[in-house]
C-alpha cells in the first residue's frame, strides 16, 4: 500500500482533519475502543513495509522520494501542514530506527547469554579483578554483564585510580558485605602547582561510609591505598581507619607535609593491629620523624605482630629510629627506607651484632644520598661472616653515589662482589650507580618489588634530576649533562 493512497484514503473518508490524524499530526482518540483499531491499522502498515521484497538500496529510495512527494502534492497548499508532515515523516524514522536497535541489543544480549563460555559466578570473580572505571564499561556491555556487575562480589575490591572520586560512596556501598580493598587516587604524582586541592577529604569525606552502622563495612576492609589524594585531615583519616579493625595492608602515598603521623601511628598502634603491610610515601618537603613521632612509630611496629613489610619512603629517619625499628620488629621481612636523607648506613653495623637471626629477606636504601661506603662494605663483610642468614636481596643503588671517607661521592666502590657471591650465593647485592655527571640515571628496581613503588620512585628521582640540573645551570656550568 503506497503512502499517496494512505493518504489520499483517509481524505476521502474524513477530509483534511482525519487525514492529519492518521499521520499523527492531531491527539489521537483516547478511548480505549478507538485505539485498538487504530494500533491494528499502523500495525497491518508497518508489516507490510518490513515485509517489502528485496531490492537495492537505491531502487528503495527513489520509491520513497515518490510516494514522499505525491504525499506533499496531495496534503495541502498551505506550507504548514507540509512542514508537518515532514516531520512527522521524520519522526517515524527515528522511531523505526530506534526500535530495530532496540531489537539489535536484545538478540545480541541474548546471544552473549548463550555464547559466553564462563558462568555468572566466574563472570563476577573475573569482575571483582578489574579496576571500577572499567567494571562500569563492562556493566554497559549487555544485559548479561550489567547483571554480574551489579553482584555484590564485583565491588569487593574497589579501584578509582582511574576514575571519578565522587562515586566513592556508591561504590561502597554496592560492595556491601563483600567489600575487601579500596584504591584511591592518582598513582604517579602530578607535578605543578594545582588551581585547587583535592576535596576529597574536606566535608563529606566519601570514605565516611565505612564507619555508618557501627563500622561494619569497614571492619570488613583488608587493603587500602590512598595515592596523592591532597591534605589528608587527621579527623577524616582516623574516623575511617579507627573502624577497620582488619585491615592487613595499608598504603598512603604524597599525604603531604601537613600530615599527622604521630596522631596516624597512634591511631594503627590502637586501633589496627593485624597490619602486615605498611607503606608511607612522603613528597616535598620530606617528611619529618621527631623523637615523639618516632616512639609512635615505634610502638606501633612493636605492638604489630603479624608486620612482615614496612616501606617508609622520603622519610627524614636517622639511624637509631631504623635500627630501633628492625628490633622491634622480629617478623620484620621487608625493609624499603629509599631516599631517607639523613641515614648513613652506621645502624647495619649495630644490626650485624644484635640481630644475627633476623628474618629480614629484603633491605633496599635506593638514593640515599649520605649513605657511606664504608658502612656498605661492612654490611658485605657482615655477610660474608654468616649474619642475616635469611637476607636474599640488597639494594644500595643511587644516581649521586656513596659517600666515601674523603666525603667526595663515590661511583666506583669497591665491594667484595665476586667473593659474595661464592660465599653468599643465594644473596643478590645491586649497587648500580652512574657515571660521575655523565646523565645516565639508572631506573634499578627489585624483581617481584611492586610496580607502583618503583613507579613512584622513578617519578620522583626523575623531578629531583631535573630541580638539580635547573640549579647547574644557574651556576653556569656548560657541562654536558
């Protein structure tokens, strides 16, 4: 049935008021008698149009441009009513349009339903591992995904490192009961000053919702991960932490100078005491340990059985603090105190003597820009004796060198290398270090050590390079770097 005829049919039976009617241009009838025949008519219109025998695509056009003109020819002189009809005829395309891609989704969503190999109890473990910007883009995927991703199980691990921090909240509370690890922030430091500080830890503080109902979500919480979130306020961060009794490993990187730590170990020494992995990452201006700070620090690592990794990164620790630390801790596995500026290294003399059965597998002082030679050298022969018989892995490596006994930098020490690894062979020793201003800078890491700290230590050994070589040039000096 051509549109000319539907038209000029319906004008003949009702005139011009009818005939807008069937195109839509006038309310239809409201009573339910009068729609059904109307939906039939549409229905027995739309048949036959999908019913259309095949042809190409242009033939199909041409008869569209037709049947559209006779139509106009047929309608009326007054230019209105053409317009109308135009955009009705506009209107029901779209309106076909969106309903074959309605009906494209729903056999796609069924064919994911049939096809996909995992069932939905794997499907949801296989989302729980992805980060929650890209959960999201999967929930978004089909029906059958959107389902596994509103699970519960999907949210236990909530990572907004690449995503908004305002869903913060919503991503709690959909993980619920099954909520285990939340990562915050932006992994690598962004350099530059910023127009505005991060919010989130002024009113409302989006982790608030781990202390709603007495704590019980953030008693469920094992990991957390805060990497440059802004000023951490000592209120908001100790509000979340005093309610997660389980947590085992903790991480706060570029809290900033302003940040709390004695009030911050005092609040784990009471309140976290399963802590097994504690990371801290200060930026400029490094962060200050005093004597107060430091007996809470040192408390807290006594009153941690189960800490087996301390990371303390840009930390102004001098050697009694670190050695007061290792034995305090006796399950003490991991050790990173990477660019401490005070540390000469004496302290490993004094653990040499008192902690021969250390557990301490892992000792890594990258860029510490006091550290001796001497007091590595000691360290080796410490070794080559017998003590730290569970150490496997040693890392002195730094871009300025050691200091030597002359106080000049040294690039070149001498280490008893080759008799270590004789004597000693299940230790690994990395002391790289570059050529005297020859620009090489190496990005020494440890194998199985943790991407994001190395990242972060690259990214920060890297804005020191270039603060130094900006400070050479004001000094004139034309040297090659």
């Amino acid at each position: 049935m051509s549109l000319s005829c539907c038209w000029n049919r319906s004008k003949q039976k009702s005139g011009e008021n009818k005939t807008l009617s069937t195109f839509g241009l006038m309310d239809p009838p409201t009573s339910p008698a009068a729609q059904n025949p109307s939906s039939l008519h549409s229905d027995s219109i739309i048949s036959s149009l999908l019913s259309f025998h095949a042809s190409t695509p242009f033939s199909i056009a041409c008869s569209f441009d037709r049947e559209l003109e006779k139509a106009l020819a047929s309608a009326s002189d007054d230019a209105s009513v053409q317009d109308r009809l135009l955009n009705r005829t506009i209107q029901l395309a779209s309106l076909l349009l969106d309903s074959t891609e309605r009906c494209f989704r729903k056999r796609a969503s069924a064919h994911n339903s049939v096809a996909w190999v995992l069932p939905p109890e794997l499907t949801v473990k296989v989302f729980s591992k992805l980060d929650t910007k890209s959960l999201m883009q999967a929930a978004a995927c089909c029906t059958l995904f959107n389902k596994c991703a509103m699970d519960r199980s999907s949210y236990a691990h909530i990572d907004l490192t690449t995503a908004d921090n305002e869903v913060v909240c919503t991503m709690i509370h959909r993980a619920g009961k099954e909520l285990r690890s939340i990562k915050l922030g932006h992994v690598t430091r962004r350099y530059g000053p910023e127009p505005n500080p991060n919010p989130m830890w002024f009113n409302p503080n989006p982790l608030s919702s781990l202390s709603y109902n007495h704590g019980f979500l953030g008693s469920r919480l094992t990991s957390l991960r805060l990497y440059n979130v802004g000023p951490m306020h000592y209120n908001s961060l100790s509000s979340v932490l005093s309610v997660c009794s389980n947590l085992t490993d903790l991480r706060i990187v570029g809290s900033g100078s302003n940040s709390p730590y004695m009030n911050l170990f005092m609040t784990l020494s009471k309140k976290c005491r399963l802590i097994e992995h504690l990371c801290l990452v200060s930026h400029h201006p490094l962060g200050n340990i005093d004597a107060s700070t430091a007996s809470h620090l040192i408390e807290l690592v006594t009153k941690s059985p189960n800490l087996t990794s301390l990371t303390l990164l840009c930390f102004q620790l001098t050697n009694e603090i670190v050695r007061s630390l290792v034995e305090s801790c006796r399950k003490l596995k991991y050790l990173n105190l990477s660019r401490s500026p005070k540390i000469d290294g004496c302290f490993l003399r004094d653990l040499g003597n008192s902690c021969k059965e250390s557990p301490l597998e892992t000792l890594i002082m990258r860029n510490c820009v006091k550290l001796e030679e001497k007091e590595v050298l000691e360290l080796c022969n410490t070794l080559l004796k017998g003590n730290f018989k569970f150490i496997r892995h040693i890392d002195v490596s730094s871009n300025n060198g050691l200091v030597s006994d002359d106080g000049r930098r040294s690039y070149k020490p001498k280490f008893p290398v080759e008799k270590l690894k004789e004597e000693r062979p299940d230790v690994t020793l990395v002391a790289d270090f570059p050529l005297e201003r020859s620009g090489k800078r190496y990005h020494v890491g440890v194998e199985g050590d943790d991407e994001e700290l190395r990242e972060i230590e690259m990214m920060d050994a890297k804005n020191d390079e270039e603060e130094n070589d900006d400070d050479d040039s004001f000094e004139g000096d034309d040297d090659d770097v």
